[in-house]
C-alpha cells in the first residue's frame, strides 16, 4: 500500500493564516528565528559564544526629509538551515522545532515581502557548508544552492526581506521609524525573553545591533545588550484547573482541581518613560508579548516619577503552541461564556467532560488578583490621590459621574486636577445644555389639536427634568449666565463700549476708540499664547471647539500635540529657499485646533474695522505649510476667518452667503505636494468661512437665552441687549 502526504496551497496558506495588524510583527518573527537558532545551536554543540543578532534597515529617498523602505536584513550566528531545519521550514505548520514553534511565522514574510532571500552557514560533518535559496509568495522555496563554504564564512543565517507588500499606513510608518523608536519597540517586545536569557548566562546573553542605511550609506545605528535589561522584579501566579460538574445539568457547574495548578511567572519593570512609550501588563508567549491584561490604575501613556511600567506574565500554558494563535496576536484558550454556550447548543463536539480545562478568563482574573500586591506602592498613591479628587470635588459641588469622567494622570497635582474636574463638569453642563436644546427643537413634532396633545407636552417636559439632577440645576443656571455675559461683552467690544477699548479723553485731544481690538476679541476668546486645555470661551464660534485640543498664537513650528510632538518637521533654512517660504514665523494662526485624526481647524481673527478680503489667502498659506511639512499626515483643514468687514464684490467670485449673512467658499482649496519646482500632488483640501463677529455675537446670546428660558431662569438674571 503506498503512503501519500498531504499539499498545501501557498495561496490558500496565506489565506488561512491571516497577516498580523502590526508592521513589525515580521521583524520581531525573524528577530525571533535568530534567537531560537542561536539557542539551539547552543543545545546541540560545544559552541559557548555570545548569540548575536544584527537587524539592518536599508532606506532610499532623494530629500534629506524622505525614505522609503528597501529592505530589511537580519542576521544570526546561529544553528544555520542545516537539513533537519531546511526541512522543517519546508513545512508549514510544522511544529516538530524546540522551543514552541508554531510553524506559521514564515507565512508573515510572505505578507510582508514579496521576495525572500535566505544564506546560511552550518556545520555539515564538521565541514562548513553554504547554503542559499528565495522565498515567493508565488513559488516558497527556489533557486537553491549548495555548496562548501569558505572557511572565513561566519556560521549562522541572513533573511532578507524586499519588494515589500506594505500598506500606506505601514509603509508610511516605516519611512518615519527613528532608531530609538525601533531600539525601544525591540527592547520592549523582546524584554522577557533577553531577561531571561541573561538569568541563564549573562556572559552569553544575545545582543542585538540595530542599523539605518540610506543610498547605501550608514545612518546610525544602536545595540540592545543584555547589561540594557533592567533587573525586574519577581513572582508567581497560580491559577487552578477546572472541570464540568455535569455536562446534562440545565446550570452549568465547574469544580475547582485543587490538586491541578497551573503556574504562570510575572516580571515587573521599571523602565525610564523616554525608553518605555506605555505602561503596560502582557501576557507573554515564548519571552515575547502577546496580548494586554487592562489594569485601570495605572493609566496607559502616564509616567510615575520619571519612569513607565511594564510586567510580564509568562509560564509554560501561555507558551503551548495550541494556545496561542498562527498570527501570534492572541491567546485561543477558551473562556467560560464560550464553552459553556456551545455546550449548551450542543456545539461542542470534542469537548471531553473528563478532561480538566484551563480556562483564560481564570487567567485574567489571576492576574487581575495579584496586580495590586505588585503595583502595591502605585495603589495606595492612587487611593490617596482619590481621597484628595473626592475632597476637591465635594468642595466645589462636582458630582461623582463628573468625576468617574475625568482622565487624572496619578502624577497630576492638586492644581490640575481641580482643572480637570472642572473642565469636565463643563463639558457634562454643555452636553446637558445641547441635549434640552435639542428637546424642545423637536417641539415641532407636536400638534396642538391633537387630542393627546397635552400627554405629550408633559412627556416632553418629563425628559426635560430627568436631563437636569436638581443639585446641578443652580450650577447650570450660572453656567448659562455666565456664557450670556461673555455674549455681551463681546458685542460691547463690537460697539465700542467696553471701558478699556475708550483711549482716556486728555486736555486738547480728542477721546478716541483703543485699536487692539483685535486683541480683544482674541483674549476673551482664548488668552493669547495658551493651550486650549485651559480656560476659554470657544464655545462662542462653535460648541464643539471647546473639547479640542489645540493652541493660541503659535508659529506653526511651534505647535505641539498633547504629547508635546511637535506637528511639523524640522523647516531648514533650504527648505525656505527652496519652497520661497519668507517670514515663517509669521505664519501664526490665531487658534489651531487638532480634530479628529489627519484633521485640524485653523481660525484667524481680524479687527473689526480690517477687510477681511484682503486677507483670503492666508489660511490658505497655513494649509500649504502644513500639509507638506507635518510629521503626521494633515490633510483636512477647516479654516475660518473672522471678523466684521468684508468688501462683497471681492468675496462674490468665490464665495456665497448662507442664511446669517456669512459667506461659504463654493469649492474646496486643494493643498498640493511641491517637490522639485512641481505641484502634482493633491495631499490635502480646507473648506473655508467667512464669519462676521456681530453674527458670532447675535448666535451666542441667542442660542444661550433659549437654555436660560428653558432652565426658567427669568430676564433680570441676564445681561439683556441693548
């Protein structure tokens, strides 16, 4: 009887094993390959030396300011493709290998790369040999070769991934990645697994070398060695196996193991912040990071003292090939609400009720039980710090969903978080404020003919007061006034009638009218030179525009996101001759609001007495700027100018006034990308308005006496027109 073996197709391989969400996940796959070949090597000969690992980037690009990724090498003085390992890598799902292989990681090059070249040298009977072969998405293995080596020859293996199948986003987050980025992306992906190679032997402990190459030329490059391992603290987990009850039982019952323990290890580090981008507690596979365990108190990107956190759990079930995915981004031990619902509709078909399960929310649970003892020091500064918000909050009359609302960083001092609460309490009033605006919008549904009419009245105002808690009611009436009170200071300035906008009449002049207004108008709005994060009244252009973050009165090469980034790439003195840039730092918007992702609002104020049309190609200018030299794509702009005077045969070509006399750009200004003289390339588009101030005034005041009257708040609290 002849045997046969089953085939597999290479394109349905590729099918079956989806490509991992994360761009590294084929660097970290090889970074991997060479640390198990280098262990191996090291288990099956007398070899004692130093593993190393060197990682190599090779770049292209014309500009100083631009690369695009070419391809990448890794190298290891490991075992080397021998042919035990040649034909375990011939195999797909093979996991016949040491140390938990799962056989599926090659199939990440084949996402990745669309060419595969592989060189090794092995020990073949004492004599060095070399082998060489490419990898296809088409074809896996081709070309191969086989031949003695010179003796020079270092032993080990290089991978070389080229022609790469990347994305826009990935291969956009590849042409940004800085060494440190990668170094510490490495450091942290791969911390377990070094520490624990280094508790083995420290004098033989891989290293790791990281290099950039650009047109062929070194840019940088930075070692990971076993001394750049900080030594984490320790401990154990024990989580208990579980077996059914009885299966027919209409309530399912497990039953505790005790004598079956599944013991799982944690190592804790304490990692300076600008090495360690997060915080963060992993459920490790094989020394490596799979999957996140959430930990509420310790916030994500926060930094105690100087320093982020990251432990590790590991342990022989979290290492099991079965349990973890071929993507190796997840864990598939199976959880209690799955088993039991397909035992319940009768779906488990190989399920054993004999057999004693691990089930993975015990492991969170586990985790989750013990996570206070190992961030003992961070819970009881977090408990004390709550003593501190609830006391600050009970003072001012917040209430406790405001404060269940509120993102306060552990290191926040008494100042931010009264900041913090009280900016939150002001957007909470704000949403209420919108949703009553809402309701009574929606009056327009009713019929007073209606026989139900009056039902429906009082339904209406039902809602209305569940929207209004009756120990926020006052703090919401003076929230409105005070809104309806900077509605009025703004038209007083547009009137002229606010005292510090009088020059003070003096003998043989004439009493004359402050000319900053400008100014004015601006500082009401939000202080000059300030972060949006803190008090303003943005509220009197949009509603919306008081959740954003952003800045006031900032070069735009000064402007930073809320991790202290700055948007734009350094400009050089070559840039600006070459794009003929002059006075940029006079490119100053007014107010830059960061929206949603690759979106920003750009706001620029003028005096009331200024023509405005004079002055319709400055945002544009910002727009140019911007998207062409941001770190991270801004292609979206919404631009406003503001201010009251505008000459209407200027703006009638181009623009079109809506119903509150404001004007409407028809057409979106399409920014393009200049490179070498040439605009070819649309990279982004801004939509743009022209609003006038006393249109801005009128709205507030009106949209805030509908809160006021619909609060019951009467006439004489309120600021009335003149």
């Amino acid at each position: 009887m002849t045997a046969t073996s089953a085939r597999l197709s290479l394109e349905g391989m590729l099918d079956f094993i989806p490509k991992s969400r994360r761009p590294l996940a084929p660097v970290f796959e090889a970074i991997s390959n060479g640390l198990e070949a280098i262990a191996e090597r090291r288990e099956r000969t007398s070899w004692s030396g130093r593993g190393s690992v060197r990682l190599r980037f090779y770049f292209s690009g014309l500009l100083p300011e631009t690369r695009s990724l070419e391809r990448i090498e890794v190298a290891d003085n490991g075992i080397g493709f021998d042919d035990d390992n040649l034909a375990r890598f011939e195999t797909f799902l093979d996991r016949t290998k040491g140390f938990n292989n799962r056989g599926s990681g090659r199939v990440q090059y084949l996402h990745f790369a669309g060419k595969i070249d592989v060189v090794s040298h092995f020990l073949d009977a004492d004599k060095l040999m070399r082998r060489h072969f490419f990898c296809t998405p088409i074809v896996f293995i081709t070309d191969r070769t086989l031949e003695p080596a010179d003796s020079n020859a270092e032993h080990g293996s290089t991978l070389t991934l080229s022609e790469f199948a990347t994305s826009k986003e990935a291969a956009e987050y590849f042409s940004s990645l800085t060494l440190d980025e990668l170094r510490n992306a490495i450091k942290s992906h791969f911390l377990l697994r070094l520490h624990l190679a280094r508790t083995e032997n420290a004098e033989t402990a891989p290293e790791l070398e990281i290099s950039f190459f650009k047109n062929g030329k070194p840019d940088g490059s930075q070692r990971l060695t076993p001394a750049d391992v900080p030594q984490p603290e320790n401990g154990d987990i024990k989580v208990p196996y579980v077996k059914i009850k009885d299966k027919q039982a209409e309530q399912i019952e497990w039953l505790v193991q005790p004598s079956h323990i599944e013991t799982l290890h944690w190592a804790h580090f304490k990692l300076p912040a600008d090495e360690q981008p997060e915080n963060g507690v992993m459920l490790c596979s094989k020394g490596v990071a799979v999957d996140r365990v959430r930990f509420e108190s310790l916030k994500k990107t926060e930094s105690v003292d100087g320093f982020r956190f990251l432990t590790a759990i590991h342990g022989p079930a979290l290492s099991r090939a079965e349990n973890v995915s071929h993507t190796v981004d997840r864990f598939t031990l199976p959880t209690r609400t799955d088993l039991e619902k397909s035992i319940r509709d009768g779906e488990a078909l190989f399920f054993d009720p004999t057999a004693d399960i691990l089930f993975f929310d015990d492991i969170e649970l586990a985790v989750g039980d013990a996570l206070p003892f190992i961030y003992a020091d961070l819970v009881t500064r977090k408990a004390e710090q709550q003593a501190d918000i609830d006391a600050i909050a009970k003072a001012h009359g917040i209430p406790p969903a405001v404060i269940r609302a509120t993102k306060i960083g552990l290191t926040d001092t008494e100042e931010q978080i009264t900041e913090k609460l009280f900016r939150k309490q002001a957007e909470a009033l704000a949403e209420q404020s919108l949703k009553i605006k809402r309701l009574f919008e929606a009056l327009d549904q009713l019929d007073p003919t209606a026989d139900n009419y009056q039902d429906e009245l009082e339904e209406r105002s039902s809602e209305l007061l569940e929207l209004i808690p009756e120990q926020n009611k006052q703090e919401l009436s003076r929230y409105v006034i005070r809104r309806q009170m900077v509605a009025k200071v703004l038209g007083l300035i547009l009137d002229e009638k606010l005292s510090v906008s009088i020059r003070p009449t003096t003998k043989g002049k004439s009493k004359g009218s402050r000319q900053d207004k400008e100014g004015l108008i601006h500082d009401l709005l939000i202080r000059r030179k300030t972060k949006t994060s803190g008090p303003n009244d943005l509220w009197v252009l949009n509603e919306e525009f008081v959740h954003f973050e952003g800045c006031s009165d900032l070069s735009i090469d000064q402007i930073a996101d809320q991790s202290g980034q700055k948007i734009l790439r350094p400009v050089t003195a070559e840039d600006l001759k070459t794009y003929g840039i002059k006075n940029k730092r006079r490119r100053r918007p007014d107010i830059f609001l960061f929206v949603d992702e690759q979106q920003c609002i750009l706001i620029e104020l003028k005096a009331p007495d200024v023509d405005l049309a004079e002055h319709l190609l400055q945002l544009e200018r910002y727009c140019n700027l911007i998207a062409n030299f941001s770190i991270a794509p801004i292609s979206r702009f919404h631009c406003y100018l503001i201010g009251e005077t505008a000459t209407d045969m200027d703006l009638a070509g181009h623009y079109r006034q809506n119903i509150h006399g404001d004007w409407v750009n028809r057409n979106s200004y399409k920014v393009m990308r200049y490179e070498n003289g040439r605009q070819e390339e649309e990279i982004g588009e801004a939509h743009r308005e022209i609003i006038k101030l006393s249109s801005i005034a009128k709205r507030a005041q009106r949209r805030n006496k509908s809160f006021a009257d619909r609060l019951g708040i009467s006439d004489e609290m309120l600021l009335k027109e003149d």
